[in-house]
C-alpha cells in the first residue's frame, strides 16, 4: 500500500507523521490533494490554544501511524 492510499484512509483522523528530514508532525489530516496532505494542529501558549495549517508532500513522507485519542 502506498502513501497516498494510505492518507486518504487516515483523514480525518488524528495521524504522526515522520519527515525525510527527521521531524514529526502530528495533528488531524483534513484533505488529501494532488500528492500533498494537509494537516490541522493545535498548540498551546499561555491560555490560548492556537491552530496552524500544515501541507506537506507526500514524497517527502516516511511513515503515518494513526494516533488514539
């Protein structure tokens, strides 16, 4: 199976993925388009919580792994 078939099982789920260049994002995969995915993640500073909208290309993916809530 490969990546992009992967990614369109896992949206809308919350989802870790680790980056060709080492880091990992996690956050809720909202959309699958054109080799890129979209991710919604949420951060906390002092007492707002703050959104942030992340796409990234799927060559540059190396592994997804759902994450349980």
């Amino acid at each position: 199976m490969g990546f992009d078939q992967k990614a369109l099982k896992l949206v809308g789920k919350k989802v870790e993925v680790k980056m060709f260049n080492g880091s990992v994002i996690k956050g809720t995969m909202s959309h699958v388009s054109k080799g890129y995915v979209c991710f919604i993640t949420t951060f906390k500073r002092a007492d707002t919580e703050e959104f942030s909208f992340r796409r990234l290309s799927l060559k540059d993916v190396t592994s997804m792994i759902e994450v349980k809530r």
